[in-house]
C-alpha cells in the first residue's frame, strides 16, 4: 500500500511539472487574429518541439514515469522513497536529452506587427517569406501573408 501511494506521488509530481511547462506566461504568439497590419520586427529564433514549444516532450514524460518505476524498485523505507523520486528526475533528463537530439532545433522567423487597431501581435513561422521591417502584411490564422 506504501508503494502504491509514494509512486502516486512521484506520477502526480512528474504531471504537475509537465503541465507547468505549458504555460506560455502570457503570450499570445501565432493566435489564430486575423487582420492587416506593418512588420516592426523580424528575429530569427531557435523553434524547438514539444510541448508548448518548450522542448519538453513525450521522451521528458515516459523518461520520468519509467525512471519512477525502476526506482521504485530498490531499497526500502526512506531509501526507496529518495530512489524513486530520483529515478523520476534521472528518467526525465534522459528522455529530454533523448528527445532533443531526435527533434533537434531548427531556425524561425518572429514577427512583431503593429495591427491597424494599434495592438501588437507576435507570430513565429518557419519561413520568413521575403518580409522586411515596414512591410504592410495580413494575418490569418497565425501567419503572415501579403494583403
């Protein structure tokens, strides 16, 4: 029964940090707004995969859950406990490594658009489609195209 409840502990703490990692503080890059607008900037960017584009993906989450079990399996008492919460951590940072060198990062493009209402939208996009700073564009769902 002791076993049961402290590997729901570790599952629910792996959960509870994957989740977190989904928070996008905020933002509201590449919304689905629609509308006209000028190119203020253009950067290049790292895009990584993920979830939520943090990088923490699938490899992060069964690497924790995996590395949970195989901890679970050792020692006893408050030993088995710090195993399993270690195996969780170790599990988790294995799989990220694992799934970073899979996905790799690629290069994009943000644009910031200052709308014709006078508010900001942020998109980021594998191509920079020719754009440059000044240019007048549309937005639609997410993307920058020509008006």
């Amino acid at each position: 029964m002791l076993i049961i409840t402290k590997f729901k502990l570790a599952l629910g703490l792996l959960i509870v940090l994957s989740l977190s990692a989904c928070d996008t503080m905020g933002t509201r890059a590449n919304t689905p707004y629609s509308g006209y607008g000028v190119v203020q900037t253009i950067e290049v960017v790292q895009q990584g995969g993920g979830i939520g584009g943090t990088g923490v993906g699938l490899g992060t989450v069964a690497g924790g859950v995996i590395g949970g079990i195989l901890g679970n399996q050792v020692g006893g008492g408050t030993g088995k406990t710090v195993a399993t919460v270690g195996g969780v951590a170790a599990g988790a940072y294995v799989g990220h490594q694992l799934e970073k060198g899979k996905t790799g990062n690629s290069d994009a493009y943000k644009f910031t658009v200052r709308m014709d209402n006078g508010s900001y939208q942020t998109i980021t996009q594998s191509s920079s489609g020719g754009f440059r700073a000044g240019d007048r564009v549309r937005i639609e769902n997410g993307a920058v195209y020509r008006p």
